[in-house]
C-alpha cells in the first residue's frame, strides 16, 4: 500500500466532515412532503374561537415570484382550528387584512413595484373592488371613511430629496389623494442612523377616533399618534435605538381603560415578547409583557373582549390566543410567516378589548401550554435558543444573545421550508469548511496559480 500524503489525509477528512455536515440536509429534501399538514394545521384548542379567525400569510415572494413552498395567502381558520379556505395570488405578498362591517376583508397586497389594495368577499374569494398604487411594499391601509383609505407608504425613496415616506388619504370616489403627512417633516434626518430608502419601515396606520392617527415607524422603535388638523405629534411611545421600550415593534393597537386611561398594546418584535403600556401622568408605565421566553419576532397583537390577547407569533409560523397570564388556549399553525391575524366576529384590532389593569392582570409572564408544533420541521430548540443557552452567565452572554437574536431573525427568510433549522446549521458548516478548504488550496498552489496567471496574461 502506497500511504497517503499528509496533505491527502487533510482532504480525506474534509471530505468526510463535508459529507457529514450535508447529510442531515440530504435526509430533509429526501422526506420533505410539501402536503404535509404542518403548513397549515391546528395546535392547542381549550377553548374554540368565537367565530372564525382571518389570517394573512406574507409568505415569500422575490422579483415577482412566489416560493410554492412559501406560499403567500388569505386564510380562514374554523373556531376549532380546521382550515376553512385559502386565498393564493402568485406573485403577492399579504400584510393587513381587516374585517369589514359587510363581512368583507380589506386585504393590502404588495407585489412587484406596485401595492393592491382590494375588498374580498369571503364567500367565493372575489374581488368587489381594487385600487393599484404606484408604490412598494404597503403593509397596513385601513378605511377611514366609507369613500376614504389611509395608507402608510414605507421606502418611498427620491434620489434628490431622500426619504419621501409618508402617511396619506384617498379619496375612493374622486380618485385622489386629499391629505399627507411626511415622516421628515416631523424627525431629525439622522433618526435610525440617517435616510436610507428604508428609513422608517411605517408598517402600521389606525384611526383612533378624534381625528386622530396611531402610526408606528418600526425602524424608529416608536409609536406615535398625530393630529391629522394641526399635523402634530401629541403621543410619542419608545424612541429610536431605545430597545428597553421597544425595539422594531409592529401594528401597535390603541385602547382606553375604563377610567379613561390611554393605553397601547403591540408587538414589540425585536425584543420577541408582547408589551402593554399605559400613559400616566405625562409618561408610559409598562404594565404587561408576555411571551419573551418562546414568541419569535411577533407582529399583530389584539386583545379580545373576553380579555385574551390574538398573537401572530410570525416565524414560529403560528397565530396564539393567549389568556392574560399567557396560558394558550387557541393555536393555529400555518407557513410561511403569518403577518395579521383577526377575530372576524370583532373586527379589526382591539378596541373593544380590556386593558390589562382593567382586568387586574399587570406583570411580566411566560407563554405556556402550546402543542410545541414547529411548522416545517420537527425540532424543538432551535439553534439560537442552544446558543442562549450554552452562554447564558458568562462573559459573552450579551454578545451571543445578540448573535441568537439575529439568526433566529434572518435565517428563516434565507433557509429552504424542507431544511430543518438545524439541517441549515450544518449546512452554514459545511460551506464554510469547504471555504477554508478552498482558502488553503489556493494558498499551496498559489506559485502555480501565479504562473498560469502570467502565461495567460503573456498569451
């Protein structure tokens, strides 16, 4: 026997350790069923809905095409958690999705360079009417009137001027817009780090009565409510990088407690919990937090009449109703990443829900009884919840949470649907083994690959 060279040794386990690294993601296509009945099915149901419950599912759409295994879609869920029906429009993406007093759904659709925004009658999935607007990537209009909409229009870029993004009404009937409200006009041009075309990400616009507007411009970590007749900021919630408040939160809902005080409730995504906050003498106390030990990157929340609170809980692909001490009594799982869920029976948001002092329930819980359900694959504790982990009381504590933070944020975006989280963690090995690999051919036959750069070039 000829015995191998150090270097061929090297390689050989490489080559092993490659191999290894990809199998569990060999093992994952091979088994993967696209029909399997995690994309859309029902977890823990102790107590039924009253009613059914919308949902509106981003899904994941590039260039104008739709992953089929991402898909994005309208979904009607049973009060017992069965699927009543599905809406799917290649090329879409779904964010808002309000009930209508007719029994209608508002639904605002961004797609290739434009946003529709349409009524769809639930029934037989129609459209009664649709309005396209020459922008991008829309996620909340909301009806402010019978012949008016109020849209938040995020990265609405100009070249000369910088960030154009804005808050503005329709009007439906005379086909033009008859009110605006820019962001610039109101924060510092150094606000999150200076105007890029994703400046302020406002994903979110209510009518809270008295003329008035609930916005949240997520990359500012804010909530905010303006005057829409003098144009001012009267409240102002959180503020920017300040990620004790909030931290890229989304579709903030504005309730009044029974003694008049204003309150908010929202999906503080960053910080993957959802927060209460009540405005007592010139400032916001915070009076809930639920969910920071399982939510992943939340972004609706409303509280119900029966005082639970409906969470889309979007990349842990779920829609939760929650009681105040965060005990799940409704769940529903349904990929790829949920963006609004509503209780049809009690239309959109939480304006007829109680506050959390109203029901004597402040305080800071963890979110309990779930069927631990993780759609698209079957582990458990993902890597960012290891890493919290296995760092948790020590010097790089702080660091890797941030790290776990991050990850369990990005790579659900950029991992196939049939590669388990951990699959895709062994994979990220693997291309960086075969990185090094490559880095240290290179570095042994760099004479070699410089002579045949010169011959090439002499040629």
């Amino acid at each position: 026997m000829v015995p191998l060279s150090r270097r061929t040794a090297v390689r050989a386990v490489a080559l092993v350790l490659v191999i290894a690294l990809l199998t569990p993601s060999a093992v994952s296509a091979i088994t993967y069923d696209p029909d399997d009945e995690t994309t859309l099915t029902r977890g823990t149901v102790t107590s039924p809905a009253n009613g059914s419950t919308v949902v509106s599912v981003q899904g994941y759409t590039f260039d104008g095409s739709t992953n089929p295994k991402k898909p994005a879609r309208v979904i009607s869920v049973g009060e017992r958690g069965r699927t009543q029906w599905t809406h799917n429009e290649s090329g879409a993406w779904f964010f808002d999705v309000d009930p209508l007093e007719n029994g209608n759904l508002l639904v605002s659709s961004p797609r290739d360079g434009e946003t529709v925004v349409f009524e769809l009658n639930p029934e037989n999935r129609t459209r009664v009417w649709e309005k396209r607007f020459d922008i991008k990537d829309t996620h909340d209009v909301d009806r402010l009137s019978e012949d008016e909409l109020v849209v938040s229009n995020m990265r609405e870029w100009d070249e000369q001027n910088g960030s154009m993004d804005r808050i503005f009404v329709y009007n439906t009937t005379t086909d033009e817009v008859t009110w605006e409200w820019y962001y610039r006009d109101h924060f510092p041009s150094d606000t999150n780090g200076g105007m890029t075309s994703d400046w302020t990400h406002s994903n979110d616009v209510d009518p809270i009565g008295d003329g008035k507007l609930l916005l949240s411009p997520r990359n500012f970590d804010q909530a905010i409510v303006v005057d829409m007749e003098t144009k001012n900021v009267t409240h102002r919630l959180g503020s920017d990088d300040n990620y004790e408040v909030m931290r890229e939160q989304h579709n903030p809902d504005w309730m009044l407690s029974e003694n008049g005080t204003p309150t908010i409730l929202v999906a503080d995504s960053g910080n993957n919990r959802v927060v209460e906050y009540a405005y007592e003498n010139g400032s916001w106390v915070r009076t809930w937090s639920v969910g920071s030990n399982v939510l992943n990157w939340p972004r609706d929340a409303d509280r119900l009449p029966n005082g639970n609170t409906l969470i889309t809980d979007t990349l842990n692909h779920r829609v939760i109703e929650v009681t105040p001490q965060g005990e799940i009594v409704w769940e529903y799982y349904a990929t790829w990443g949920p963006y609004d869920a509503e209780r049809v029976e009690h239309g959109d948001g939480s304006a007829d829900g109680p506050t959390i002092r109203d029901m004597n329930a402040s305080g800071e819980y963890d979110i309990t009884g779930s069927a631990e359900l993780r759609a698209g694959s079957g582990d458990r504790v993902g890597f960012a919840g290891q890493m919290r982990a296995t760092f948790a009381e020590t010097p790089l504590e702080g660091p890797m949470n941030e790290f776990a933070t991050k990850w369990a944020h990005v790579t659900p975006w950029l991992r196939p649907i049939w590669m388990g989280p951990w699959a895709f963690v062994y994979a990220v090995c693997a291309a960086l083994v075969l990185l090094g690999w490559a880095g240290a051919e290179v570095v042994l036959h760099r004479r070699r690959i410089a002579d045949g750069v010169r011959n090439a070039v002499g040629r």
